[in-house]
C-alpha cells in the first residue's frame, strides 16, 4: 500500500502510524498491490467497472423508489 503522507487525514504527519489506524481517509490510499498486481492506482479501484456496478444496482434496486419527477 502506498499513501499520500500529504493527505489532510495523516497530519501531522510526526503522527503518521496513529493517524492510519485512528483518522485516515479514503483519499489517502494512492495505490495498492496484491501478489504484485495493482488493485489500487491514484485512489481508483483498476479492477472494477464501475459502469457495470451502476447498471447491476440499476437493475437490482429498480421500484425501490418513485421514479425521480
């Protein structure tokens, strides 16, 4: 895992171990490996489609609610 020891989250950055566990925010993270292939690049998932995962939640959760006016 690679983080952004700029991000507001990690500061002050003197701090940086407690802040990961206590107060890191999602935009922190910049990248991430497992078994040497990237899941994680500039804080975006590479291996997911997120078109796909709309049009699936799309389908799914269709007549929850009215449609919008």
């Amino acid at each position: 895992m690679v983080l952004d020891l700029d991000a507001l989250s990690l500061q002050p950055p003197g701090t940086a171990e407690k802040q990961v566990v206590y107060a890191m925010q999602p935009e922190a993270v910049r990248r991430v490996l497992v078994g040497g292939e990237p899941i994680v690049e500039d804080g975006r998932l590479v291996r997911v489609d997120d078109a796909r995962i709309r049009a699936e939640v799309a389908r799914v959760t269709a007549g929850w609610l009215p449609p919008p006016r």
